[in-house]
C-alpha cells in the first residue's frame, strides 16, 4: 500500500521521485514538465543533497533512507506548531498545521510559474516561501498567490483565514 501523504496531486508517488534523484535515472516524461512534480523535485532534490552531504551514501543507498527522506520531508511541509481550531458545545474541531500548509501549497501551485519551497504555519501566521520562475512579474505574482490561498483556506476550512506572509526565496 503506498503511503497517500506521498501522492501528489497530479498522482505521481513522491518516493518514485526520490529514487530517481538517488539513482540518478532519467526522469518520466510526465514529471519533466508537470508543476507539482517540479515542485516536489525542488524540494526532495535539497533534502536528499543534505541527507547525502551529512552521510556517506554508498550505491545502492542503505535500505530505509528513502523513507526517511520521505518523513523528513513531510515534517518540513508540515513545518509549525500551529493549528486553527472552532469550538462551540458540541465539541472542538482541529486543524494541524500540516494540513493548512498543504491546503495553502496546493491553491499556491495553481499560479503560473510559481513553486512551493516551504510552508510554516505558526502562532496563527501562515508563511509561504516560494520559488518563481524568472520571467514572472513578482508585484503580481504575490497578491494572486495570497489571494488564492485565503480563497482556499476560507472554503475548505470554513474558518477565518491567517494572514500569510510571503517570501520569495529563489527563481528558477
Ligand atoms: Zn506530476
């Protein structure tokens, strides 16, 4: 059974990715030009460059080093101890910081030419680093990305959303 927190969007497994950046395999067709797999190889790319810098990885890498990469990855994206929460007599409902980040990277990835870096949801703030492709007009790109995000929030959660802050991190 895969694990669907690896899934993205798009429906490629994000462990499938990481292998081919251990083993240095060309990539499928599909994920050459799909944003949410460019987006997850941003990311995976920088963790596996830590994870292999930190150690050294003989060829094949150790069995379990994948899945820990993956856990890494999952607890960055889930970054902050934050979480937004509706309480009434009924009983309480709460929202870890895990899944705003994710709600927040997904209505994020719909503007064009932008990538998700990190997402920290923390003392009721939401913060987005991003990476924008160089051609992009960073003055717009910034509202439309905010924007999508509350719209997000707002519709899935049902709760007032955080601010969210913006950082814009890296161009590719
Ligand atoms: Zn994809």
């Amino acid at each position: 059974m895969t694990d669907p927190e690896q899934r993205l969007p798009c429906g490629t497994d994000q462990s499938a990715l990481l292998e081919h950046i251990a083993d240095d395999t060309p990539l499928p067709e599909h994920s050459a030009t799909c944003p949410y797999c460019q987006a997850a190889l941003a990311e995976l790319r920088t963790s596996w460059a830590t994870v292999r810098t930190a150690t050294t990885v003989p060829t094949p890498p150790p069995a379990g080093l994948v899945s820990r990469v993956m856990s890494r990855v999952a607890a960055e994206r889930g970054a902050g101890a934050g979480s937004m929460r509706r309480s009434d007599q009924r009983g309480t409902l709460r929202i870890d910081a895990r899944a705003v980040v994710t709600l927040a990277r997904v209505a994020a990835l719909t503007v064009p030419g932008v990538q998700v870096r990190a997402g920290i949801f923390d003392d009721a703030r939401l913060t987005l680093e991003l990476a924008l492709h160089r051609g992009a007009a960073f003055s717009e790109i910034e509202p439309m990305t905010r924007a999508r995000v509350i719209a997000e929030l707002s519709r899935s959660i049902g709760l007032p959303p955080p601010p969210v802050d913006i950082r814009i991190v890296d161009v590719w």
